[in-house]
C-alpha cells in the first residue's frame, strides 16, 4: 500500500504509527497513515481489519 521511498511499517508491525500521516483532521480528532490506519487523538488505533487498538505500547513511560 505504501509507495514511498522508504517503505512505511505494515499495519501489523509494532511500529505501525510512524507510518507517514496522508490525511490529518485535528478537529475531529483523527490522523488516517499510509499503511490505513486511522490513528486518533485520544491514543486508540483502528486497523485496516477493523481491529481497535485502545492502548500504545510503543509511547515509552514517563519516570
């Protein structure tokens, strides 16, 4: 699905979020990535399969 240069991660990698953002809309609080996953403001996910992913485990923990 990607096509940029550097392959973004796939929808399944951990790393999913760092995929380029192609469609942003802040005012309703949601950011839509190369690799379809729309990524919302309040830290939940929805995957291209219809997956929620309601927690981020890559955001590293404040000490």
């Amino acid at each position: 699905m990607c096509a940029h240069v550097r392959s973004c991660p796939s929808a399944t990698a951990d790393d999913r979020v760092l995929a380029v953002p192609v469609s942003r809309h802040p005012e309703q609080g949601w950011t839509l990535l190369c690799n379809g996953v729309v990524l919302f403001d309040d830290d939940g996910e929805l995957l291209p399969d219809g997956q929620v992913v309601l927690d981020r485990r890559w955001q590293l923990a404040t000490a």
